[in-house]
C-alpha cells in the first residue's frame, strides 16, 4: 500500500485536539464549557488525515460539501438516544452553569454532532489495516436475507425496543441493541449496506467497526473524567468497578452502539434517496 503525506489539515487537528484538551482539563473559562467539539473535531481531522496517510484517501475528501451532513445527522442520532434515555436514566450530565433550554439545546447538540463521524473515520483508519479490511467491498451491500430472517429480526427490534420502557431496571442494556435490530435489516431489504449481511457472508473482519465504537468510547470517558459539563453514570448491577466514569462492564456497549450508528446512517441514507455512503466499508 503506498503511503502518502500526513496533510497540514492533520497538523491543525492534532494541535486543536491538544490544545482543546488541556483547556477542558484545566477548566480555563470560559472555554472549558465549549472545548468538546473542538477536541473532537480536532481528533476527526486527526483520524482522517491517518487515513489519507495509509490509503490515498478519506472520508473527508471524498464527501468534500457533503461532509457537514455527517455532523447533522450525528447530531440528531444522538437525540435518539437521549429519549431512550429517559427509562433507563443510564447517564446524566453534571453542568459547570446553569443554561436556558435554548443554550443547553444548542451546546448540546453541537457536541453530539461529532459522534458519528468520529466513530466512522475511526473505523476506516482500522479497515486500512489488513486484518480489518472487511471481505465484503465497500460497494458491495451483500446478500439480501430471506424474509422469515428479516421478520424475526424486526421482531426481536421491537421487543428489545419496548423491554426497556417497561422494565428499565432490568432490560436498560438492551438500548444498545434494538436499534440494529429495528433498522439494519431494513437496510438489507433495500439493497443498503447491513451488518447482518456481513455475518451472513461469515465476514468477521467487520468487528472493525464494533472496535471502533470501543475505541473511541475510551476516549469519550478518559477526556470527560476531569472535563466540567461532563457526564456521569448510574447503571444497575454492573457499577462496581470503573474505569473513568463508566464501569468496565459499561464499555462493552460501545460494542453494539458503533453498529447502531451505521444501521441508522444508512436508514438516513435510505430515507433522503443518497446511495453513496462514502465510506471505505
């Protein structure tokens, strides 16, 4: 594989991911209170830039003006998961002020916008890597499941969709999984790039993008620990030991949440009428 030049676009995201860094831990106000996106900006151009580095290209330069939309909808992703929040009442947020609804809406939503594409250029850095490089191309969406599948599929969604809000102190993991169930098999029948169609084919090298969700999960909770707005966890049963805020049980779902993320960026795709994902996988 030949190898290109780090860009100057990754120089500039390393220095502004530092540099965001160390005012969030340091709580200089008043930019303590906005430094996640830009340490998390600064980690996407980082990412993207060892992409380019190890394969010629990047998300960010194929997407070009597109690539604001990744934002967007990452933003609105994970509102989702704030409602589905409400049951479980799995995380809450420890602010450094008081914000008006319009404020914390807005910062909010700001920082939520940097979940998704940190979790997909993360995934094509991993997929550069042989080992990782799913068997499945990246504009091949894979066979198609027979309908008994699909149904069951949808079936077990929405069981473990409605678990949650019935019994949230039992079944408050299963938020982490229902949406893959609700939405990837959706995906395979209209001919969209699917999870389930990779296990179908016994492409295991996909767990690159699982590892991706666990790897930036690490980050998420080592840059929160000592960052103020950060976040807090209380999660029946498994909060005895943590690492950071979460507890080491905790991270495994990262595991499902990066899959989550792709069934509901390529139901979003399905949605608007785009066929191209532009991803490397």
């Amino acid at each position: 594989m030949k190898k290109h030049l780090f860009p100057l676009y990754g120089y500039l995201g390393l220095a502004l991911c530092l540099s965001a860094w160390a005012i969030s831990w340091l709580h200089i106000n008043p930019l303590s209170r906005f430094s996640f996106f830009p340490l998390w900006l600064g980690y996407i151009l980082t990412f993207d830039s060892l992409v380019f580095m190890r394969h010629g290209t990047s998300l960010l330069r194929r997407m070009r003006w597109r690539y604001p939309q990744l934002f967007l909808y990452s933003s609105v992703f994970w509102w989702v998961f704030e409602w589905l929040n409400v049951p479980v009442q799995n995380w809450h947020y420890r602010l450094d002020q008081p914000y008006s609804p319009l404020a914390y809406f807005l910062l909010a939503s700001l920082n939520f916008s940097t979940v998704l594409p940190a979790v997909m250029v993360t995934a094509e850095l991993f997929s550069t890597f042989k080992p990782l490089h799913p068997r499945l191309s990246a504009n091949t969406p894979g066979p198609r499941l027979s309908w008994p599948i699909l149904l069951g599929l949808e079936v077990l969604g929405i069981v473990t969709f409605v678990l949650p809000w019935l019994l949230p102190h039992y079944f408050f993991e299963l938020i982490w999984l229902c949406l893959v169930f609700l939405l990837d098999p959706i995906n395979n029948l209209f001919g969209r790039k699917s999870a389930f169609a990779h296990i179908a084919v016994g492409d295991w090298r996909f767990i690159m993008l699982p590892l991706a969700g666990l790897w930036c999960g690490f980050f998420w909770e080592m840059w929160n620990y000592f960052a103020l707005p950060k976040w807090y966890y209380t999660i029946p049963y498994v909060g005895f030991l943590k690492i950071f805020e979460m507890p080491v049980l905790g991270y495994m779902g990262y595991l499902p949440f990066a899959l989550e993320l792709f069934a509901m960026y390529q139901f979003t795709l399905l949605l608007t009428g785009q066929k191209n994902d532009y991803l490397l996988f």
